[in-house]
C-alpha cells in the first residue's frame, strides 16, 4: 500500500512539473513574437496576420486555425476590439478563445477551451468547446452540436464595418463577458480555469486592433 502511494505522489508531482506556470506578463499584439498561429498543417503567421499602417491587425480568416499566446495564464483581463468588413457575409464568424488547453481534439481544428463568440449578431454568447465546462445551464440542450450559453442581454454590437469592444475578466475560474459596454455573460466554476489565450480564424476576414491581455493581482 506504501508503495501504491509513493506512485501516485510521483505522478502527482510529475503532472504538476509539465502543467505550464500561469504567465505573469502582460502581452498585447504589438508584439507578434508572444504569439503563435496553431493550425493542422502547416501556416504561415505572416501571410495570415498583416499588421496594418494604423497599427490594426487584418486576419485573412485563412487556413482555419487560431492565433494562441505561447504563454498560459489564469486570472487576467483581456481587452480587445474588432471589426467586420462593411460587405461581412452573413456566415462570417470566429471567437476569442480562453483557458485554451492542449491542440486540437476529437477531429476538429479546436483546443479544449471556452469561446466567447463573436459571430456577427451574437457577440457575448459563450460556448464551452470539447469537454471545457462550467456551471451555468447552457441554452441548447447539453448534446447539442455547439452547446451554448446565450447572452443575458439584447445585441450591443456596432453595425457592421464599426469597431466593437470586449473586455473578458477572468478569476479563479469565473469569466465575465462586456461587449461595448453591456454585461453579457458570466460563468462560474470553468474547468479549465487557466490556459492560452487565442481568437479563431475561420475562414473569413476581419480585423483586431488594441488587444491587450493584463494579469491580475
């Protein structure tokens, strides 16, 4: 029995000994260098991501991957804006992506983590991506394709074209969700509770500017 629990104290030490200490640094999209385009086959961050004379970012939306900070971090507050083409096609879509976990699983170009959306019309809805969970009722049905967690309050976006803000506070395992100002969501008991942050690139163009991601305490 000893030796049962001399085992399990190794592993115990080993997992904690690969699990990425939470970052410290601040970190914003100045510097590509903090930050990694991680996609199933090989990408090139430069030709996806093309800093702009005005200091935004345009992400081409091509291959379909995530732009992920190389650092890990756990209670932080990440500002960021964005902003759709004028001509946006009603299908585009991505997400910022916290408490990002490992790569991508079950098949999918998507980490373990949790997605605050940014599709057009339903910014500030939360998505807990393969396994992630939290303990708020979700809004679809817990099998559903993309279980969700709707907004709490009406759509506070900016036509398309307009520059929009989303400030998301996360602490000890809680995020909370402002889209321009409103209060959308916030969920509680995240597991995941720390990881890398990244925003999607599926498949269609848009641009990010003054992302800025601050740790707390």
């Amino acid at each position: 029995m000893r030796r049962i629990f001399s085992l399990l104290a190794l592993v115990a030490t080993i997992a904690r000994a690969e699990s990425p200490k939470p970052s410290t640094a601040s970190v914003d999209l100045k510097d590509l260098s903090a930050w990694e385009l991680v996609s199933a086959t090989p990408a090139d961050l430069a030709a996806a991501c093309k800093p702009t004379a005005d200091g935004s970012l345009t992400i081409a939306g091509k291959p379909v991957s995530y732009l992920a900070t190389k650092a890990t971090y756990a209670n932080y507050r990440l500002h960021a804006e964005w902003r759709w083409p004028a001509n946006a096609a009603k299908n585009s879509n991505s997400g910022v992506l916290l408490h990002v976990t490992g790569g991508p699983t079950n098949a999918t170009a998507w980490p373990v983590c949790f997605q605050m959306q940014l599709k057009p019309t339903r910014a500030g809805d939360m998505l807990p991506m393969p396994t992630a969970r939290f303990a708020e009722k979700l809004s679809t049905a817990p099998d559903a394709k993309t279980p969700q967690l709707d907004r709490t309050a009406a759509d506070s976006e900016k036509p398309l074209g307009e520059w929009n803000t989303c400030d998301l506070v996360c602490r000890d395992g809680t995020i909370e969700v402002t889209v321009n100002g409103v209060r959308q969501n916030k969920v509680t008991g995240c597991t995941p509770a720390a990881g890398r942050v990244a925003f999607q690139l599926e498949g269609t163009p848009f641009e990010l500017r003054h992302v800025r991601l601050d740790p707390l305490d």
